[in-house]
C-alpha cells in the first residue's frame, strides 16, 4: 500500500483478496451475521494484495497504486483539488482500492464509489453502506480519471467529518426529470469548479453529464428551484463551499461564488421571491 504524501489518503490494492473473500461476506449478510461480515469487509479494505501467494501480483500492485497516485498528484496540481485533498479529516484515512477492468464493463457499473470503511449496519438487513462516517472507501479504476477521483474525495471529506447527509433533490433537464441526492449535487459542483481552474470543459448536471458551458450552467440552474435551494444550503453550511465561494475568485466557472447572480435570475422568472435553504437533518 501507498501513502500519498501528508495527506490521509492510503491506495491499497487489494483485488484479489476482495474477490477471495467476497463469498465469505455474501454467505455472512445471508446468515444475517452483519457484525461478522462488516469486521471481515473491514479487514479486506485494509489488506494488501502484496502478503498473497508469495508476492505474485507485485507488478499489478506497483502498476495500480503507482497510476493513482499520478491521479492524485494531478488533483493536487490543481488548486481545487489540493484544497479538497486538504479538507479531509487527518483523524481519518481514505482507502483507494482497485475496482477492476472487468468490473468497469458490467452493465450500469462503469462508475467509481465511495462509502465509509465502518459502516452503519442496516437495521432492516439490506446490503446499504452507504451510512456512516470516518474513514472510508473508494472504489476506484484509474480508467475513470482524476475528475471521477476528485468527486469522491468531496463524498470522502463530507464523511471524514461525519456530514454526509443525502437528501433527495429533484431537477429538470431538456432531457427529463431526474432526482439525485445533495451529496451529488456539491460533489457535482465542486467537480465542475475542478474543471474549469484547468480550464477543461465542464458538463451541466450529475445525471446526464452533458457538455455545456458556464452559462448554460448557470441557466439550468437559475431554473431549478431545488438545485438553488441545495447550493444555498451549502453556502450557509459546508465549509468547502463557503471556502471556494471566496478563493477561486479567477475561476471561471464558480456557481457558489456566483450565487447571488444566479438566485436572482431565478426570481426574475418566479412567482414568489421566497427561495430557501435545502431541508437537510442533523443527522446522528
Ligand atoms: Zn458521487
């Protein structure tokens, strides 16, 4: 495994002891021994690949842990990113571990994703782990790129300080309706900003990843009451968006910078001038 730098952040690869214990967490959620099974995913998340069969998968190691690390080392390289990389909780660690090829090509999976390493046991027996908060785990193939990595290490930080709290926010596109939760929407964002420090092209919304420019951006969000509701929310309480609203003042792109401007587009077209925050919980 790997460290990257003074940040809290371990790439592990561990694939093949994943996929070795995979059944045994499988036959353990079917036994109902939730315990047992998240002590053993725990521990799979946190091994190495190196002490298997002799040392036999060194170069896949050195391969995989040494291209995330460039990935990281790109993010860091952007003033963004460092800041994310930053932010997260140093009482915490963010394992990186391997999602494979062949994972990325099953249907709906090509996608990376994050979840805390000792997550909340669903009290109704389902497979969610997405509850939680301290370290965690991203599944990552480098394939996705630096700004898949980036987007999750925004979910990594919310949870490193115990504030990852999804709600659902719903929007509309020229394409259709969709709903997606808060934590998707900053991720979003703040991917977005990424983009656009390295003056690389951005896209309009987390579902349809459309290339658009700013202001078509802005637009679309000027026309969503729900989506302006989320911002405002995380401008009044997410560190990292207040944060970016007042550093990246030369980023072209920088919805949260940009808030005012855009709400008052919004209420140029609405009924009522009453725009409030996004309703989220305290949470535990
Ligand atoms: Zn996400």
């Amino acid at each position: 495994m790997t460290k990257f730098g003074a940040y809290p952040i371990v790439v592990n690869y561990n694939l093949h002891t994943r996929l070795r214990y995979q059944h045994d967490e499988d036959d353990l959620h079917r036994a109902g021994r939730y315990e047992d099974e998240k002590q053993l995913d725990i521990k799979v998340n946190t091994s190495s690949d190196s002490t298997r069969e002799n040392g036999l998968f060194g170069q896949e190691i050195k391969e995989y842990e040494q291209t995330v690390s460039n990935c990281l080392r790109k993010i860091e390289g952007n003033a963004v990113g460092r800041m994310v990389m930053g932010l997260i909780n140093k009482d915490t660690t963010v394992w990186i571990v391997p999602k494979s090829d062949e994972e990325l090509k099953v249907k709906d999976q090509y996608n990376a994703m994050t979840w805390p390493l000792n997550y909340d046991i669903q009290k109704d027996g389902s497979i969610g782990r997405g509850a939680g908060a301290g370290d965690t785990v991203i599944l990552f193939n480098p394939k996705l790129g630096d700004d898949t990595l980036l987007h999750e290490l925004v979910h990594a930080y919310r949870y490193s300080y115990n504030k990852f709290r999804p709600v659902n926010v719903y929007y509309n596109t020229d394409v259709g309706a969709f709903t997606i939760t808060s934590e998707e929407v900053l991720a979003h964002q703040i991917e977005n900003i990424y983009m656009s420090q390295a003056k690389r092209p951005l896209t309009l919304d987390y579902m349809t990843q459309a290339p658009t420019e700013k202001k078509g951006i802005y637009d679309f969000l000027s026309n969503n009451y729900f989506l302006l509701q989320a911002l405002k929310y995380f401008l009044r309480h997410e560190y990292l968006a207040m944060l970016a609203a007042h550093t990246f003042m030369s980023t072209e792109y920088n919805p949260f910078r940009d808030y005012e401007a855009i709400e008052t587009e919004y209420v140029k077209g609405a009924f009522s001038s009453d725009l409030p925050e996004l309703s989220v919980p305290l949470g535990r």
